[in-house]
C-alpha cells in the first residue's frame, strides 16, 4: 500500500463508509416498513395469533422445525404446513406427539389444552399467508 | 453517444495536469480498491438492469416515460461541470494555490448542492405519485440507482467540504496534496456513474 | 506479560474452553439424533439440546473476546487494566448466569422456564439463538457494558492504538445491537426483519471487527511488522466489512415476507461479502512472510493463519454459495445453511479465540511459549479440529444439495422426513467427523498440561 495513504486517511475512510452504508440500510429499512402493511397479512393478526405465536415460542418449536426457511433444519418447515395439510392434522398431529416408534425422531408432548392448540393453528395460517415471494418452491416446503 | 463523448471528456480531463511521473492512478491506492468496489456494485446493478429490462422491454419503456428527461440532462451538466472545477481545483493546488484550490472546490461543492437540489424535485414528484420501489421492476431499479448515486453526491460533498475547509487553512501544498486528489478521484467517480447511469435509465429505449 | 492486570484472561480463557468442550458434547447428541432420532428422548430433546449448543457457542466466544481484550487492551494502552476486580466479578456474575441457564435449559421444560422467568411481563424468548429468558438477557448487557467499561476507561488513561479502538467499536456494536433481542413484535415478519439485527449485524458485521483486531493485534506481536502497516490494514478491511456487510444484512429479507427489492440489495452486497475475507487472508501472509523475526510460539502462527484461511472459506465461499437470490430460492433453509454455519463460525470467531488465547496463555503463565512438545501437540489438535470440521461442512454440503435436490427441484418432490431419510449416510459421516473433532479438542486440552523446558522471554 502506498506510503503516501495515511492511516488517518484509512480511519477516515472507514468511519465515512461506515455511516454511509448504515445510513443506505436505514432509508432502506424504512422503506421497507412502509411497504410491509401491502405484504405481511397483519390485518389478520387476532388475538388468537398472538397467543399462538407466544405459544410457538415459549415452546422453542424453532428449535426444530423452520418458520419462513429460518430455525433448525430437523424437522419440516411450518410456514406452509398450514396449506400443506391442513387444521385437522395439524391438531391431530400435536396431540398424539409423540409417536415413539423406535428410532425415529420425536416430537416432545407439550400438554397443550384445545384452545391453546386452536390459537397455535390460528398462527400457523397467519404465517402462511404472508407473501413471501414465492417461497417455498413447492408445497413440501 | 453522449456516454461515450463524456467518459472521453473525463478522461482527458483527467490526463492533462494530474498525473505526475512514475504514478499511474491519482490519489491513493487504497482509495481506488474502494472505487474498484464501488464501480463493481453499480457494475453488477446495470447488467442486472440490462438483463430485467429485456424480460420487461415494455413495462420499463412505459414507465420511463414519467421520468423528467429535462432534469436528468440539467443535472448532467450539473456534475459534468462541477468535475471540470474539481479539476481545476486540483490544478491549483498542484501549483500550490490553496485559495485558488478551495475556491473551485467550493464551485463543485455548490453544483453539488443544485444537484441534490433537482434530485429532491424529482423525487418528491415520484413520492408524491405514489410511486416507490415496490411499484414495478422499472421504478425498482431507478429508486434505487439513483438514490444510492444520490447518498454518493452527499458523500462526496461532505468530502469536499472537509478538503475545502482543510485547503484554507492551509493543509495543502504543491508537494503534499494527496487529501486533494483523493477526494477528487472520488468526485469523477460520483460524476462518471451518473453519466453511465443517466443514459441508461433515462434515455435507452 | 507487561502488565499484571493482564492475568484476568486467563479464567475467561479456560471457562470460554470448558464451555466449547459442552458444545462439542452436545453438538455430538444433536449428531447422533439426526439418525437415531430417539436417542436420549425425552430426556434431551432435539430442540433442547440445539439450544444448549448454539447458547454454548455464543457465550464461550463471548467469553473468549472479553477474556481476549482484557489481554490485549492494557499491552496496547501501555497501562493497567481500569479495574482487575470488576472484571473478576463481571466473570463469576457471566458464568453463574450462564450455568444456571444452561441447567434451566436442561433440567425445567421451556414453557415452565418462560413461565417463571417473567417472559409474560416481555417476551422475548423462543427465537433462534436469542432462546435466553430476559434475566439472563438484561445479564448480558450489564456483562457487556461492565465489559466496555472497563476496557474504555482502560483506553482512555492509557496510549490509544488503532486496534483498541476497532475493538471497543466492535464490542459497542456488539452491546447496541443486542438491544434488539427485547423487541419482539407479534407481527411475524417485523419480529424476523429487526432479528437479523441482532444476528446478521453481530457476525456479518461488528464482530468482524473485533476479529480483525484480534487477529492485527496477533500478527502484529508474532511477526513484528511495523503497526502502520497492519493498521491500514486493517481498517481498509474493516470498511470493506462495513461497505458490504451492512447492506448485506438484504440476504436474509427474500423469503420472510420483506419487499422484493431486497433480492437485488441482498444479492448484489453480499455477494460482495468474500472481499474483506479474500483480503484478510492476503493480509495474514503477508505479514507472516515479511516478519522481521521469528516468534517461539509457532502454535499461534498457525493458528492465526488457520483464521484467515477457515474464515474466507466459511464466510466467504461457503456464504456465497447460497446468497444469491434465485440460489438461495432453493437453498434457503435446508442443510446447505448448516454447512455455512458451521464452518464460518468455526473459521471466523472459534479460530480467532483460539488464535489469541494460543498467543497469550503462555505469557500469562510466564513464558514467551508452551514447550515444543506442548506446541505440536497444539498443531496436531488444530489440525484435527479444522479437517474434520471441514469434512462435517463438506457432508453438509452434500446433505444439502441432495436434499434440495430431492425435496425442491424434483418434478415429484418429496416430504421433508422422506428425505432426511435418504440423506442419512451424510448424517452418519458428519458424526464420525463430529468424533475426530472432539478428539482434537481434548488433544488441544492436553496440551496445556504437557511439561517441558519452555522458551523463557527474551
């Protein structure tokens, strides 16, 4: 590097670039947040989905399945599941957790009442109506 | 053809008092990698223009039609002009004229701000249309080159306003201007995007 | 060691190991589980067990920075550290937090542990990485600010370089951006937009900085090349980590309900990310080749050049791979992710750990390096660690595109469990390099025990 590029000038440079960009990814957030409302299917947020969403986390389903692509990758993503198989299986499917055949992988019991199970389906739609462009690029997620 | 005529312009604006012997590129090395990057990123932006606008030739001719072609060209003379005082400006201080140096740059410095000045016009029109970029692909792409060519006038004119207020208290000489040329080199770059950038959006069909 | 108060390193040294060690253990259950799905249910569930790996992870770098910069912030200020005691105590108070999350983890089911933790009153758990109940959450910010303190008021009586500098910036950044873990929005797509805040902002940006600290502030003393040199170095890498990665947080904004304008955003910058990377390995050899002298710890020579390399090929590659948009419609969330995962964080901020502790433990034991014996002992476990974290990314990878090959791109796609299935032989090989990986790291441990004449200080 040539000698005549101070290092107060590189200090310069970093700090100038810096903000640049922070500033860049701000006006871009902003946007963003602006847009949102045409896209994430907040209208529908009842308090049931909230509850459901409160229950999905405190849960840690997370930390298996995906939501939108993001979490752990051991078990099926969620954020179609409501389209892929529907509100009966999805409450069939919690309560008999879990299946315990013999080396498969298990899904814990969460002792759930039918309510709480009703509002966890309830944030599972509203999930799946997010517009996500497009994704997955099939049904199975 | 104007692409072609201005980049030529700048270049030989470029070639007749900046270079010394045995120094190829003005300015500072590590400023360039930073440049490199910097063209790289728009590079990619109007390749990926190009190849969208040919699956969209008539959407993106369509909404090219609500851009203001008049403000586009005064905005290119803007920036092309105000390249010409930077360079002045750098070829005053080569001969160790800080006031001289400082004045130009303070020329630069204001077209920058008649620059911003129509961008803002412009782009209020746009909000005030309703159009952003999730409107179409078209919109997209002129939202944001132009509006990150935009943070660059800023940027650049922040630089110029530090090497100004550094050229008059006298920080520059004719042996030691390296600040200078730097945030010169950074200028052409902010002015010769543009003029790939105004074409393109503005003019193509 | 120049100045006494350096000593503190050293209990942020050997708790940031011990807690690597629980990581590697759990990330071996995880392993196993993947195809013996049974295995240790329902006493560790998967989710449970991910948990304690990925917190482990976090909190033993955690560890390792802090422990890393109360090293290396008194040598660079040329003065003690402000405050010995507070970070004594600021120790004890992380790891007592830190154990007794991990038991609540263990031992009491997530919903109770929300429950009695006052999540009601803030809910801030269940989300991936930030699965902390809110005390321990308000803990780690009083850790980190306790943390910034200290080093601050430390920079601030003392001769202030550039590299302490990055590194306090790296380690605010590190505290600001972790206040968003307590905004949790019900809107689901605004919970994830500002969650990358914390995640993407952390390890595609300020921790970068404090890696490139860590590692100028290593190559600096191994190689004894002028610090001008370095410095601009390292700046000129930091911007280009900033330049790139900030905007390229839009990697993570295709799919989760964000505007389409962030596939170009996303795509365009962070396909940029690899540069600083590239950048920073160019810069480690060249320092390493133009040393003005040979230090006796080779061990962190290597180690130092292992993070430049690893980092580029995990960060760097490995992220590229998937970040373009129309690659990552099919890529996103499937074990392709997993494999970047684990090779940049293992690359990038365990290498960078080990790189300083490699450096500093000796001369907080009060040589200039461990004995030869102790040193290639040292090399053999790096050697170990990093191949078979290779071979578990190169499994991964292959995980990967067969599943996304089977479940996404196939005219009669298959379900997710159909597939997991027909991958397992990448599973099964992943765990037998998850074995050697963990064998490594016990022959790393050995090696602080080996006896031996030792190179005394010159």
């Amino acid at each position: 590097m040539s000698a005549t590029f101070t290092k107060s000038m590189a200090r310069n440079v970093f700090y100038g670039g810096g903000v640049f960009f922070f500033l860049l990814f701000l006006a871009l957030t902003f946007d963003t947040m602006k847009v949102l409302p045409t896209r994430d299917n907040s209208q529908n947020i009842t308090p049931a989905v909230a509850h459901g969403k409160k229950l999905w986390e405190t849960n840690n389903c997370i930390g298996c399945h995906t939501l939108l692509g993001e979490g752990a990758y051991f078990a099926p993503e969620l954020g179609n599941v409501y389209v892929r198989r529907g509100p009966d299986f999805i409450k069939a499917w919690i309560k008999g957790q879990p299946t315990g055949v013999p080396g498969r992988r298990q899904m814990p019991q969460f002792n759930l009442s039918d309510a709480d199970i009703d509002d966890v389906v309830a944030f599972l739609k509203y999930a799946s109506e997010i517009n996500t462009n497009k994704w997955p690029p099939n049904i199975e997620g | 053809m104007l692409t072609q005529n201005a980049t030529i312009n700048l270049v030989e604006l470029q070639q007749v008092p900046i270079l010394k012997e045995g120094e190829n590129l003005p300015g500072d090395f590590a400023l360039w990698i930073f440049i490199f990057a910097e063209m790289l990123v728009f590079g990619v932006l109007f390749v990926a223009y190009a190849f969208t606008r040919a699956n969209n030739v008539e959407l993106f001719n369509a909404s090219q039609l609500t851009l203001s072609r008049t403000s586009g060209a005064i905005n290119t003379l803007v920036l092309i002009t105000s390249s010409y005082f930077v360079v002045r400006g750098v070829a005053a201080i080569k001969l160790g004229l800080s006031k001289q140096c400082a004045d130009w740059l303070m020329g630069a410095f204001l077209l920058g701000g008649v620059f911003i000045s129509i961008k803002i016009v412009e782009f209020h029109a746009k909000f005030a249309a309703d159009i952003s970029m999730s409107t179409n692909a078209f919109y997209m792409f002129y939202l944001s080159l132009t509006f990150f060519h935009f943070m660059h006038v800023l940027m650049g004119m922040v630089i110029l306003a530090s090497i100004i207020v550094k050229a008059r208290r006298g920080a520059y000489n004719a042996q030691h201007h390296t600040g200078v040329e730097t945030g010169a080199s950074f200028w052409h770059m902010v002015d010769f995007l543009w003029i790939i950038l105004f074409p393109l959006i503005y003019i193509i069909r | 060691m120049k100045y006494k108060s350096q000593a503190v390193a050293k209990l942020y040294f050997i708790a940031a190991i011990g807690l690597f060690l629980g990581q590697i253990l759990f990330g071996l259950i995880m392993g196993l589980q993947y195809v013996v799905g049974d295995f240790l249910f329902p006493a560790i569930p998967f989710n449970v067990a991910r948990m304690v790996h990925t917190n482990l992870l976090i909190v033993w770098l955690l560890f390792g920075f802090m422990g890393a910069s109360y090293f290396l912030i008194p040598e660079e200020s040329e003065t003690e550290l402000f405050s010995p005691k507070l970070a004594i105590i600021t120790f004890w108070v992380f790891l007592a937090a830190g154990a007794i999350t991990v038991l609540g983890y263990l031992l009491v089911p997530y919903a109770s542990l929300a429950k009695w933790t006052g999540n009601d009153l803030l809910n801030t758990m269940g989300r991936e990485f930030l699965e902390q109940p809110l005390p321990t959450k308000v803990g780690i910010v009083l850790v980190a600010l306790s943390w910034l303190f200290n080093i601050t008021m430390t920079m601030l009586k003392g001769r202030k370089t550039a590299i302490s500098l990055v590194l306090t910036l790296g380690m605010l950044g590190l505290a600001v951006f972790f206040l968003f873990s307590f905004y949790n929005p019900v809107n689901l797509v605004k919970d994830k937009f500002y969650w990358w805040w914390v995640v993407h902002l952390w390890v595609e940006g300020v921790w970068e900085l404090i890696l490139g600290a860590m590692l100028a502030f290593v190559l600096i003393k191994v190689t004894g090349v002028d610090r001008e040199v370095v410095e601009k170095w390292l700046y000129v890498i930091i911007t280009m980590t900033l330049v790139t990665g900030i905007i390229g947080t839009g990697h993570h904004y295709y799919w989760i309900g964000t505007p389409v304008y962030w596939q170009w955003w996303g795509s365009v910058f962070s396909a940029l990310e690899p540069i600083p990377f590239f950048m920073m390995t160019v810069f480690a050899f060249n320092m390493v080749n133009k040393r003005r002298r040979e230090h006796p710890n080779k061990a962190a020579v290597l180690w130092a050049l292992g993070t430049s390399v690893m980092a580029f090929l995990g960060a760097g590659v490995w992220g590229f791979l998937h970040t373009l948009a129309p690659v990552n419609y099919y890529a996103h969330g499937t074990q392709l992710t997993a494999a970047h995962g684990h090779l940049a964080f293992y690359g990038a901020y365990a290498l960078v750990v080990l790189t300083m502790i490699s450096y500093a433990m000796p001369i907080i034991r009060g040589r200039a390096a461990n004995p030869e014996r102790a040193q290639i002992m040292e090399m053999w476990s790096f050697w170990l660690m990093t191949v078979s974290i290779f071979f578990i990314t190169l499994f991964l990878t292959g995980a990967g595109i067969v599943q996304i090959w089977l479940q996404r791109i196939s005219t009669t796609p298959m379900s997710f469990m159909a597939v997991q299935d027909q991958i397992s032989i990448f599973y099964w090989a992943r765990e037998a390099a998850g074995v050697v990986f963990l064998i490594g790291l016990l022959l790393y441990i050995t090696s602080f025990f080996v006896k031996g004449e030792s190179k005394a200080f010159e």
